[in-house]
C-alpha cells in the first residue's frame, strides 16, 4: 500500500506512538540517567543538563519519564492482551455454545461489572501483595468483562447468518467457527475497542499508582510520577504536569491509529479498494 | 371523483392542456462513490432517459436490478435517494418543471399530485401508529379534505381494494394485518389524497404468488376507477403486461425499448427485450423414479419452539439419485423447515429420514462426517451464505480440505476446476464476496457444494434473488451439473416457472402437509385438488388479459385474502 494514503491525522498518531514505544523498549538505551541515579537538586527547572528538569528526590525527570513509559506501557499493553484474549475467546464461546454456558457467564460477568472497577482493584490490591504481575492479572481481568460484552454481542449476530450455518452443516468444529468464521468478521468493532480498553488500561493504573496501590517505588509509572511531584505545583513547579500530559498525548495518538485500522479494516475487499 | 376538476394548481404556461401529465425529458442521473483508499468518482446511473405520460395511463417500467427503474420513477417526485442526484434535464409535472420548484414546492407536490407506493410495505409502515392515521396523514396535511371526508375517502378505497372490514380495518395496526392487506392499503393511502400519479415500486415482489394476483387485480381495479396515471416498476415482465399500457424497457441506466404493452410482448423489436420476453425456456426431459430412492422422509413431523408451533405435519417425500424433487408452496407452507429437518438442523420430532437405506441421526451433531458431506445445501441469500472475509478460493477450498484432506497445489488445482464447471474461471480465485456480481455469488455457492462431491444438494429458493436472465443462468448451470456429476437437487422455490423447467418430481406444501406428490407430469396435469389449482392459476403469464381470467377461472380464496 501506498505510503501516501495513509491520512495525516494517522501519520500524527503512528509517529507519536512509534516514539512512545521506542522509548519503552530501549529505555537503558535512550535515558540519559539511571532510573533511580539521584543527579542534582530537588526540583531543578529545565536546562541543558536536565532537558525536563529534576522531580521531587533530584533525579533526572526524563530519564524518570522514560523508564517510566517502559513500565506503564508493559503493563497495560500485558493488561489489554489479556482482557482481550479472555473477553473475546469467552464472549464468542458463549455465542457459539449458548446455552447454560453463556447463561452463566453473562451472569458471572454482570455480576463483576456491577462492582465499580477502581474500588474491586483497590480492594483486591490492599490484600494481595504489589507487583506487576498482580496488577496485570487484575487489570485484565477486571476489564475483560467489557470485551466479554462485545464480543458476545457482536458474535450473537454473526452465528446466526448463513455462512455460519453453512459452515455448521459441514461439520466443521467450534473452534473453527469462532477463530475463522466469526473472528474476522468481529475484528473492527473489537479493533475500535482495542485502542479504547489501552487507553482505559494506562489510566486505571496511573490511577491507582496514584492512590498507591499500583507500581511501588522506587520503580513508577507515570501516574506513580504525577502522585511523587504533586506537591510541587503549589509552588509553580511543572515537574507533576509532564507525566500527565505524556498520559494525555499517548491516549490522543493510539487513538488516531486505532480509528486508521479501523477504516482499513471494515474494507470487505481485503483493503484494495 | 368530484373534487378532482376544482383543484387549481400554478402552471407555468398553457403547455400542461396537451394532455401530458408527466414529461421527462433528457434525465441524467449521477451519484458520487467512495471506493476506500481512491478518490471519490461520479458514476451516472441514468443517461438521458426521456418519457412523456398522459392522464390516467400506466406505464411499466421494466429491467433487471441496477437499471434505474427506481430512480427514475422517484424522480418524477423530485427525490434521488441515498445521494442520488438529479445532474440534468428536466421532469415537467403538470406544465411546470419540478427541479425548479425548490424545497417548499417539491413539499407541496408530494403526497399531493405525486404518491408512492413501496415495495415492502411493511417496512413503509410507521408501526407506532394506526393505519387510518397512516393512510389519511398526506390529504390532511396538504387540507384537501377534512378528517371526516378523507376517513370516508379511506374506507370507500378500503372497500374497493376488497379489504375485509373496510369499515375496521383502519383501526388495525400494520403487524395486524398480512403482507398482502398492507400493501393494499398503502395503494390506499396514495389514493386517499387523489394525486395525479402513483410510483408503483415493485409493488407485488414481495408478495407470495397467490396473493400477488389479489393484489395486482385490486391495483389495476382502483387505477382504472380511480383514473389517476401511473408508473409502474417491476421485473416482472408477465406482471407489468396485466396493468400497463404501455413500458418500457431499461438497462444499465438506458433505455432500450418503449412501446405498447402488445407490442413489447408480441414482437419485441431490440434483442434484450426479446431475452426478457422468452426468458422461461429450459429443456428438460423429465426422468422417471428409478427403483429406490436413495434419500426418504417418512412421516417426518416437526415443530419449532419446544413442540408449540407443528410446521411439518407428516410428510413423507422420496429422492432419487441424479433427479429433482422440486418443493413447492406459499412462504409458511414449511418447505425450508422441510430442508432443516433433513439436514439436522431442526431435529424431526417423528418420522425418520433413511439414507442409502439407513437411518440419518436426527440431530446434527451426531452424523458421522460422511453424512454431512453426501448432503449440500444452497441457500436463497448469496451474499451472507459466505463468509465476506474469506476469499473465493478459500471458500470452495475449505470442503476440500475438510472432507478428501487436498492441500497446497492439489487443492488449488480442483478448485480452478470447480470455478470452470461453474463457468468462471480461476481468475475469480482471490477475489472477496463483495467484488463478486449476484450470479456469480450463486455460482460460488454451487461450487462450494459440489466441491464436497455430494449426492444431494438442497437448493432453497436459489434464484428467487435473482434477475431473471441470471436466474436462468443458474438453472441451466445446475441442469448441467446435474448431468456431470450425478447429483440429486431438493429444489425449494416458490416459483411455478422453475418448477416446470427443471423438475422430475413435485411435492406442494400447503400448511405444513404435502397437499399433492408425485412424477412433474402427474402433479401439473388436471384434474387439480384446489390448492394445486390455486397456486397454478395465480403464476403471471406473459399475456394481456391473463389476470381476469385467472381471478374468474379460480376455486379457492387465497390465504393472504
């Protein structure tokens, strides 16, 4: 496909998110300080030496901003695949079998949904002990119940089109009809979704982060960073507002290239026009 | 009538005194495309198709789908529908030309001097109100009557559109009455406001052929009663040559041939006219039962809803190998339930089905994969029989795979066969559904089945979606087929024509019973129980005059009555 055709607010929104993951992966590489190396004064302002300044214990806050880019988009990439694989393989099993499975799914799954999310985690999260692959587990848990939904919803009208019965009256096996028949037919809804439940991911743990419940120094997240440098702002200093805004521009730039995809995708030509 | 002669209404100059009601000249019809990932490009569905009506004519408008029936008859009121645009020429209503009558004047003509009638009515139908309410809305809003005298209007057009309860009948909701009640009563409600034309789109398509014919009789009865003009669209050549005097014949958006309706009939002078007029004819020798059937339903019973709803009662069919037992009836009669009890899908609740002299599982899940695939099925809806994302070649790959285990080149090999069988050709192999015409999606779907090598291939109503010369395609394609490769067809259709083109044997469905079986010879040849005679007497044939005769030679009150 031609480089050209991809729209600008698309190119705006891969780049962005290219530099973002750039960063994650080759953090060691990238950061100029260590992650925790204290390098000068507390809350130093911005200048050749600390491009972003220093944050509330002397570190380097790009470095910090970096390292922290790696952790928040591990876990809430590890987050998403996991609602996803779990919310979709169990939405479209339960279309498929119906049935007391799907009954008793959907009723297990309204019942977690009609917990608020942020409370369950914190609850769950005061009393298991804090590490990542807690918070993964409990993320992806937690927001799987709204994949689970969409998928089952979408799925329930694909089973019963006549591609589905043709494929049934083959013989041919669960598996297949979830994985090759509805699957590719319930990608777009879930695509949009995807870029949605990232984004709901990065912020669920910055918030929690926030409380300080989610990542534990001296590692942190961005949302750890905003709740270290908060009290900074009474005084004028910007160092809290940078991982904030570092929030706020992920979310904006996945976004953009999830509704690309998207458009691509809803294409019934195999995206040749 | 009265009323009709002290209507005044603003004419341009004294042009509309010729007696022309509608003058269409040079229309150009163009909409805009956006194909994804190109610039968007202006396609024109018609090219300067010009059309004069007098007052209290009816001109039929005929061609296949894509033709530009309805857009051209909608542009009669000014209307391009979905984006449709009107880029040139000009549509004279009445001495003046509407494309100029702007937003205000196209509101005052509409539902006034020009109505519409829709091909499905029941969609048409606003379900939240009382049909009265539906049917005298346009005369109130334009004040040509007041309540009381547009209900009277109503129920005099209720009476002479022989709707039961005219009286009542407007009190109903629109899923209180039949399909056929309710497009009868939406020709009403374009009457009600006494228009000058009537856009008839397709308006008995939809319907079942015995309540087609009631339909047809009572439209024609009130155009000619009524002496209001009308456009009349429809594919249906036999159809337009009982109410119209004249048609014309349209394609890609052109026209090809106008004239009177004898005319067109009798001696069509352009070959496309001539294709349409004689589509029906198929050589077919009918073949005799040979000595055992290798597929029968004995006394197969079968309900829907947990035992509630009986929508087979005791049917009993054979098949024999390389014939077609084709199933006909009225929608509801239970032929596709028949088709679901066979495949498994709807478990008989009695009755057994043997195959090759033994008994099938009932259910679907408990057939042996040998079963499944000596069983093929074809369905009426191309376009969602097969997966969208799924290519052409994967799609009549997959039954290779599945059932013989061909993989890689020998796959691709017996599919570029199968796409020449289906006289295709294996430059279709990576193409989607979607980049696929209606025929051709039928074609696929027929490869799809007879790649599996089956014995039996239920088609359901697998022309009924199609243009006739596509339809007849199919059916010479699935005689060819049957040649070749052996292979039995239940043939589910609804359509008397099909029947008698392809057939060796007939099962008519009426209520769930099979009413009449047997050899083709024997079922269509007198004397006729009097559903049989019914369903006969009500198939359009291509002759002016047919449909009074129909309605005085018939015994039996159709169910959509």
């Amino acid at each position: 496909m031609a480089l050209r055709q991809i729209p600008v607010t698309a190119w705006i929104g891969l780049i962005l998110t290219g530099a973002f993951a750039f960063c994650a992966i080759f953090a060691p590489w990238v950061a100029p300080h260590g992650n925790g190396e204290i390098v000068g004064d507390v809350w130093e302002p911005m200048s050749a030496a600390h491009w972003l300044g220093t944050d509330n214990l002397g570190r380097d806050l790009i470095s910090r901003m970096i390292y922290g880019a790696r952790i928040t988009m591990e876990i809430a990439v590890a987050a998403t695949a996991l609602s996803f694989s779990l919310g979709s393989i169990l939405g479209f099993s339960a279309a498929v079998f119906g049935g007391w499975f799907d009954t008793l799914m959907s009723r297990f799954v309204d019942l977690l949904m009609s917990i608020p999310t942020l409370i369950f985690g914190l609850v769950v999260l005061s009393v298991l002990p804090t590490n990542a692959l807690t918070l993964i587990l409990v993320m992806g848990i937690l927001d799987s119940t709204r994949v689970y939904r969409l998928s089952r919803a979408v799925a329930v009208d694909i089973n019963v089109m006549d591609f589905v019965e043709a494929a049934k009256l083959r013989g041919e096996g669960k598996a297949w009809i979830i994985f090759r028949e509805i699957l590719p037919n319930a990608l777009s809804p879930l695509v949009a979704e995807l870029g949605v439940r990232f984004i709901f991911a990065v912020l669920f743990l910055s918030a929690l982060s926030f409380l300080g419940l989610g990542v534990q120094p001296p590692d942190s997240d961005w949302g750890g960073m905003v709740k270290e440098n908060k009290d900074g702002i009474v005084f004028g200093i910007p160092a809290a507002l940078i991982p904030a805004a570092a929030i706020a521009v992920l979310a904006i730039s996945v976004n953009l290239v999830a509704d690309w995809v998207l458009n691509r995708t809803t294409s019934l030509k195999g995206g040749r026009g | 009538m009265a009323g009709k002669q002290a209507k005044t209404r603003p004419m341009a100059d004294g042009q509309a005194s010729s007696g022309k009601l509608l003058d269409i000249r040079n229309l150009r019809i163009e909409a805009t495309v956006y194909p994804p990932g190109e610039a968007p490009k202006t396609i024109t569905l018609v090219h300067d198709v010009s059309l004069t009506l007098e007052k209290g004519k009816v001109l039929g408008l005929i061609g296949e789908s894509g033709a530009g029936k309805s857009t051209i008859g909608l542009s009669s009121m000014a209307y391009g529908r979905g984006g449709v645009r009107i880029t040139g020429g000009e549509v004279i209503l009445n001495g003046r030309d509407i494309m100029k009558a702007g937003p205000r004047g196209v509101r005052a003509l509409r539902g006034r001097e020009v109505c519409y009638v829709a091909q499905s009515a029941a969609a048409a139908f606003n379900p939240a109100h009382k049909l009265i309410d539906q049917v005298v809305e346009a005369t109130l809003l334009h004040g040509t009557a007041n309540r009381a005298e547009a209900e009277k209007r109503a129920v005099a057009l209720f009476k002479k559109l022989s709707l039961p309860n005219p009286e009542t009948i407007g009190e109903r909701y629109p899923h209180q009455v039949s399909g056929g009640q309710l497009q009868r009563v939406m020709t009403a409600m374009a009457l009600c406001s006494e228009p000058d034309l009537i856009v008839f789109d397709e308006p008995t398509t939809a319907l079942d052929v015995t309540t087609q014919i009631d339909v047809l009789a009572a439209i024609k009865d009130a155009i000619r009663d009524t002496h209001v003009a009308a456009l009349y669209i429809t594919h249906d050549l036999a159809v337009v040559a009982q109410v119209s005097d004249e048609i014309m014949v349209l394609r890609h958006g052109r026209l090809v041939e106008w004239g009177g309706t004898r005319q067109i009939i009798k001696e069509p002078r352009q070959e496309y006219t001539n294709a349409l007029v004689s589509v029906h004819e198929i050589e077919h020798q009918e073949q005799q039962p040979g000595t055992t059937p290798f597929l029968s339903v004995k006394n197969v019973t079968a309900a829907y809803g947990g035992g509630h709803v009986k929508v087979l009662k005791n049917v009993s069919v054979d098949i024999y190998p390389a014939q077609t037992l084709a199933v006909v009836g009225e929608s509801g009669s239970g032929k596709s339930t028949l088709a679901r009890a066979i495949t498994g899908l709807l478990p008989p609740e009695q009755g057994t089905v043997t195959f090759d002299g033994r008994p099938l599982a009932n259910r679907l899940a408990d057939r042996p994969k040998e079963d499944l695939r000596q069983l093929q099925m074809i369905y009426q809806m191309a376009d969602v029989a097969m997966n969208p994302r799924q290519t052409v070649g994967t799609i009549i790959g997959r039954p290779l795979e599945f059932y013989f285990g061909m993989k890689g080149r020998e796959r691709d090999k017996r599919v570029a066969e199968l796409l020449d069988e289906i006289e295709m050709g294996k430059g279709f192999i990576d193409r989607y559904p979607a980049e696929l015409s209606g025929g051709q999606k039928q074609r696929v779907c027929i490869a799809r089945s007879l790649a599996a090598k089956p014995k039996l291939i239920i088609c359901d109503e697998v022309t009924s979606a199609l243009d006739p010369l596509v339809a007849h395609g199919i059916l010479k394609l699935l005689l060819n087929l049957q040649q070749v490769e052996k292979v039995a067809y239940l043939f589910i259709t609804h359509d008397l024509a099909t029947v008698k083109s392809i057939a060796d044997s007939v099962a008519v469905m009426y209520r769930g019973e099979v009413v009449r079986y047997g050899s083709k010879s024997k079922v269509l040849t007198p004397p006729f129980d009097a559903y049989t005679d019914l369903l006969l007497s009500s198939v359009p044939e291509m002759e002016i005059g047919w449909l009074e005769k129909a309605i005085k030679g018939r015994r039996m009150a159709s169910a959509g009555n």
